[in-house]
C-alpha cells in the first residue's frame, strides 16, 4: 500500500496550537497537531504537525499488513502432523 501526500495545509487555533492538516492522493484527510511553546518557533511547531501527522498515515499503512496477525495456519506439512502423533 501506497500513500502519497499530494497537499499540506497548516492552521493556528489558538494562541500557541498549530494544526497539519495532510490530503492525501486517495481523498483522505489526517491531521497533527503541535503546541507552540515559543512564538518565534512557529516554523519549528509546523514540522512537529506534520511529523505526527504523517505517523498517523504510517499507522493506517500498518493496519494492511497486520490483518493476518494471529491467524492459524491450515496447510500444515504431513511431517510436522506425524511428529505430534508419534510423540503422545
């Protein structure tokens, strides 16, 4: 799975909140966040957005891959199935 960001727009809520909000090439939008603890850091807090922000698309590429995850095998080798049986 492939996502790309194809836009990044950035808002201030508040005095010291800056928001990335990330539209990503299949239409979904992710957001971050980050407090701007100095005024002079804006640029700085903007990055931690955006930073957060493409985690969150990380995470939603993640949850493909791990939709297996505690999933039984089936197919098991003859070999393996004779060992357990002789060993009882």
């Amino acid at each position: 799975m492939n996502i790309n960001v194809s836009k990044a727009d950035y808002f201030k809520v508040g005095k010291k909140t800056i928001v990335c909000l990330l539209t990503l090439d299949n239409g979904h939008e992710i957001v971050g966040s980050a407090i701007n603890h100095k005024s002079e850091n804006e640029e700085e807090a903007k990055g931690i957005a955006y930073q957060k922000a493409l985690y969150q698309v990380r995470e939603l590429e993640a949850i493909s891959y791990s939709r297996t995850v505690g999933v039984m095998p089936v197919d098991l080798p003859v070999s393996i199935e004779k060992e357990v049986e002789t060993s009882s």
